[in-house]
C-alpha cells in the first residue's frame, strides 16, 4: 500500500482506469491544485 501523498499512488487501480497520472493532475489543474485536492482530502480523512 502506497502513502496517500505519494504520486506514484495514481499509477494503482482504480486510478489507473481513470488516466495517466499527469492527466490526472492536469484535472486538477495542475501540481498546486493536486496538492489543494490532496490536502483536502487528508484533512476529511483524519479530521
């Protein structure tokens, strides 16, 4: 299991169905909006 924080995470299913990984960060709007996205996420995750 990969750390939430490591890129490398989006290369694991069901990421790897959606796209390639820096198709997955362009979504976001690039690397500072997949960082927002991810901060975001952790902070619903453990509070």
């Amino acid at each position: 299991m990969e750390p939430i924080e490591d890129p490398r995470i989006l290369t694991l299913p069901p990421f790897d169905r959606i796209g390639a990984p820096m198709e997955l960060v362009r979504a976001f709007g690039g690397k500072a909006g997949y960082a927002r996205a991810l901060a975001k996420l952790e902070q619903q995750l453990y509070g």
